[in-house]
C-alpha cells in the first residue's frame, strides 16, 4: 500500500482550511491578503477521505484505485480552488492534503503555524448554523490563534477614511 500522507508538520506561517466550498474560497482571500501584507507563508490544508475525495482519473467501476491516487485527485482540485482565487502572485502558497478528519488535520498542523484561518461553514449540512462543526472544534483545540470568516465578508466593501465625510 503506498503511503498517504496522514499529518503536516509547519514551521510557521498561515494555514487556511479548505474544504472546496465558497466560505472557504473566501477564508482562502483573506488569508492570502493577510500572507501579502505580513510576507508569510500561506498553507492551504484539505483534509479528505474516500467519501469526500473527487474521483482519480483510474477509476472504473468495479476498480478501487490506490490512495495515494485518491491523494493526488484531491491535490489536484485544491490546487485549482487555490488557482482560481487569483492570489497575488508574490504570496509564497503551498497545498498539502491530509488522510484524516478535517479538525483533527487542521489542529494538528497548527501546531506549526502562527495562525490558523477557517470559514464560519463548510459543506456540512445545516445551512441556519452560524459556525460549522470543524470551525467550531478549532476555535476551541487549535494550539494557536484561529480567524473565523464568515460568509460574504469578501464581498463587503471596507470603509476607508476616503469614504467617509469631512
């Protein structure tokens, strides 16, 4: 059986959560501006199993492929979730994907970082909760400080001192 990888090990920087949905898409920005103005590393961590994993392109039915193709599948559409949120090209980013729960992959590479950042929700299945159960484990196991997004918030215009009256 080839071996998947199963934890991260940081030395420093941000790590965003990223689990394919629009909350995390923006969690994903505000990391990555934050990453800009502090010149940090950016980590973007999906943790995955078979039931969550896109298809390897080996699939058929009937055929199990190995993990470690799963593993590729899953790094692949990170990696183009992480394309298509047009960072700045000057932010140092690496994807890592893990073979585990999603809090438990994400507490444990925050070990590492300086700063863990998650969506308010992912793609669990009550849309009425304002935090989502891995967002929630985080903010109260994470080893070092956790930034909840919330949904919208990349859409909102910032007030700057230009916008208000003189």
């Amino acid at each position: 059986m080839d071996d998947v990888t199963e934890v991260v090990h940081l030395e420093g920087g941000i790590l965003v959560g990223h689990d394919g949905s629009k909350c995390a898409q923006e969690a994903l920005g505000w990391a990555a501006r934050l990453a800009a103005r502090a010149d940090m590393d950016l980590h973007v961590l999906r943790a995955w199993s078979l039931m969550t994993a896109p298809r390897p392109s080996s699939w058929s039915p009937g055929y199990v492929p190995p993990l470690a193709e799963y593993e590729q599948a899953v790094h692949d559409e990170l990696s183009r979730h992480v394309a298509a949120a047009g960072l700045d090209p000057a932010v140092r980013v690496t994807c890592h994907v893990v073979h585990t729960s999603p809090a438990q992959g994400m507490i444990a590479a925050a070990a590492g970082a300086d700063l863990l950042v998650v969506g308010a929700r992912g793609r669990g299945g009550f849309a009425g909760l304002l935090l989502g159960s891995v967002s929630d484990q985080v903010v109260h196991h994470a080893p070092c400080p956790v930034t909840v997004v919330r949904p919208g918030y990349s859409t909102r215009k910032v007030a700057t001192e230009a916008d208000s009256p003189a």
